[in-house]
C-alpha cells in the first residue's frame, strides 16, 4: 500500500527534504549560539513552547534515510505526534506509511476529508480494547481498508467481534505481533512484555486461526527489538559496560533473524503477507540489512531526544526542546521556571526527566527535579536570567512533549519558518 499523504493547500507545508551530506550542524560547533538563536526566534510568543530548528530536523531525517539503505521508514506516530509533520515526512522517498498506538488515532489518520486525503497505510501498533474505537473504524469502510489492526492473542479476534460482528462489517486487516525479546543465558528476559506469540509453532497457530475466522485477513507480521532500538550502548557508564550490551544486543539480533525467518516461512505458507514491519530508529541499520523486513518503523530521529544520547553508531541532531518561562528567583544561583514537570515514561529514572541546555550550565535540583507547576534550575549564569526570560530543556522522548503544547515552532534561519499543530492542538487525546 502506498503510504504518502498530501497536505491540503491550507495546511503549513514543512519542507524535510534533507540537505547534502556535510552541511550545516551548528548544534555540534556551537551548542551556546544554536540554542540561543532558537530562543532569539521564538522571542515573544508565550511559554511553555515546543520548538524546532528545521535544519537541524533536516539533518534527522538524511541520516534516518542513510542508514535505512532504501528500505521503506513507516513513521512511528507516536514518536511525532503532528499532522503537518506527519505529512512532511511521508512525501518524501523513503518513507511510506504510518505506525500508530491507537485505533482512533489510525481512523483520524486514515479517514479522507475536503482538506486532508488521509494516510492509504495505517499500522496500529499495539491491540486494543476500546470497542467504540473498533466499531466506528469497521463502520468506515475507507478507513478500514486502511488501518491494521495488530493482534496477539485470538482473544483479541473476540473483542474485535464483540464491537462489531463480522455480518456487520467488512473484512478487518490485521497484523501479528511477535515477541522479537531476548532470553539471555544469564541474564534472563531482556526487552519489553509484548506479544506472548514467539515460536514458529504458536504463530503458525494464530494465523491458522485468523484464516478461519469470518471478518478477518492475515496481511502482515510485526516484531520490536526493543532491546536494540530502545536500548544505548553507551548506556552502561562503567568500565566494560559498552562492550557487555554490545554483546548481548549481537547475540539478541542473531537469535532473532533466525527465529523470525522460520516463523515467516510457516506465515508465508498460511497467508499472503503483504508487509514485515521490524525495528525502530535504534535498529534501522541491523533491519535494513534483513530481507525478511520490508518496512522499518522510526520516528524518533526526528526529533533526536537525550534518550539517544547514549548510542554510538549514530548521533541524532537536538533537534527539538521546550522553553519555560521563569518567574521566581529564590537564590542568587536559582531561579525557577513555570511547569516542566515533563517527565518521559519508562523506568523512573535521571534519565526520563528533561536537561536543561539554555543557559548552558543550569542543573535540575535533586531534591526537586522537574515540578508540576514549577521546576527550579541552579547553576553560575542564573544571576544573569531576567523573570520572563526562558530556560530550554531537551526532553528524553521524541513525541510526548506534543502533549503539553499546542503547537510546534519551526524555527529556521534565525526566524519563525511555520507554526504546525501538535494532536493537542487539534483537540486530539488518545492516550
């Protein structure tokens, strides 16, 4: 299925066509001037705000496509959380399709309007239980014939035909999900509890099932190498702790191309896959390289958020940061910004709480961290911080950020180049 989208002519068109190799990366020569001038062009519009240098998200995207080798990205909605830059992104060679976390999210995207020709190839990436979600999408032909629904489990072909029985809808697209985790010898599981499906026997048994059920077609397959994609392998800051995870992660990938390539073959004898969806940005060289892959998901490397600090085989752009507007100062050293309680989700940890980055040398306070209401930052230039100036902070996921702001700012050439509306902007909550 074709995955390009259209913007219509009202909607701000971003340009992400990426620049030549070896242009500008004023991130990496001048951390003090880049943000800074992001923080000159947003000058004036209110905090908290979500900004964007479009050079910086340009670079995002070349190196994205560069290590994906011409495999097709599907976007991983969940890491962009934007329309406008959804679209920006799947009109470009190279990227095709969407990974979506929600059934209605997958319907809005899909569904085709006056303004908006809606996304033809719409994978939900996880199952659901919202029947209202399922049954307006089988009430939908268009949409349904565009969004996939993932299932693990035939307990899941239940729910879907308790929202809606299959005389009363179309033919469902759905997808398998397969565990893609790690049982290390010593370490045990290593990964993230997704699919109980892992065995070329157990899938073979679920897509036999699909086959039989009325309302249903086995159209692709999906596996998360969560311990690759979502894990650094610099992460580990202790002697020996890059070559340890390193070790597992090449082990991990080993076991699990020869795990998924039987089980495709049993898949491929049941049904008529249309697509293998495999990875995420961490991995989108090791499933480039895998012929059983055809479609990579990705979207954090847009915005390049620190959880991608610790990788060494590649280093994203800062592309994206929030700016809070301080409005205390109770030390000569402190001064305390309005909100920024955006803590990232996963294990809690120092690493899930945003860095302050601008004014270079700000710290968060241990005792504090990043507040609700307000969120304290020490350090030598806060004598020099007015009340309502701004204080930037980099945040450790890539799309969670759009739930606390309307908008993106793209900022480029020392200027505003577009204002784009986040899901929020648009009144949309899924999750």
């Amino acid at each position: 299925m074709d995955g390009a989208a259209v913007p219509s002519a009202d909607v701000p068109v971003i340009d992400l066509k990426p620049a030549e190799p070896g242009g500008d990366r004023r991130w990496e020569i001048d951390p003090d001037a880049y943000w800074a001038t992001i923080d000159a062009a947003t000058n004036g519009l209110d905090a908290p705000i979500l900004a964007a240098d479009l050079a910086a998200l340009r670079y995002n995207v070349g190196e994205m496509l560069r290590r994906a080798a011409g495999k097709p990205i599907r976007v991983a909605s969940k890491s962009i959380r934007s329309r406008p830059l959804l679209d920006a992104l799947l009109v470009l060679d190279g990227f095709a399709g969407v990974l979506a976390y929600d059934v209605a999210e997958a319907h809005w995207l899909a569904s085709s309007t006056p303004e908006r020709p809606g996304c033809p190839d719409v994978l939900v990436g996880y199952p659901s239980a919202d029947l209202s979600a399922i049954a307006a999408l089988a009430a939908d032909e268009e949409a349904s014939a565009r969004v996939t629904l993932m299932i693990d489990d035939a307990a899941q072909l239940d729910l879907i035909d308790a929202a809606v029985p299959p005389s009363r809808r179309s033919t469902l697209r759905v997808c398998i999900d397969i565990d893609a985790s790690y049982r290390a010898p010593a370490l045990g599981f290593l990964g993230v509890r997704r699919s109980p499906v892992r065995t070329r026997a157990e899938a073979s048994v679920l897509a036999m099932t699909i086959g039989g059920r009325k309302g249903f077609t086995l159209v692709g397959a999906m596996t998360y190498d969560a311990q690759i994609a979502g894990v650094g392998d610099r992460s580990m800051h202790r002697p020996g702790g890059t070559s340890i995870v390193r070790a597992i992660q090449s082990a991990s990938w080993d076991e699990l191309v020869a795990r998924r390539k039987d089980i495709l073959t049993d898949l491929r004898r049941i049904a008529d896959l249309e697509f293998v969806n495999g990875g995420g940005t961490g991995s989108l060289e090791r499933n480039a390289a895998d012929p059983n892959i055809s479609d990579i998901a990705a979207g954090s490397g847009l915005f390049g958020p620190t959880l991608f600090d610790d990788y060494s085989h590649f280093k994203p752009a800062p592309a994206a940061a929030f700016g809070l507007a301080v409005t205390r100062r109770p030390a000569s050293d402190i001064v305390t910004c309005h909100g920024g309680g955006w803590i990232a989700s996963g294990p809690a940890g120092s690493d899930r709480v945003p860095r302050p980055v601008w004014p270079t040398g700000l710290r968060l306070l241990g005792r504090e961290g990043a507040g609700e209401v307000q969120t304290p930052v020490q350090g030598e230039r806060a004598w020099r911080i007015s009340l309502g100036d701004r204080v930037w902070f980099r945040h450790a996921k890539a799309g969670e950020p759009c739930e606390h702001t309307d908008s993106v700012v793209i900022v480029s050439d020392g200027g505003v180049d577009a204002t784009v509306a986040t899901y929020r902007g648009e009144g949309r909550c899924f999750l």
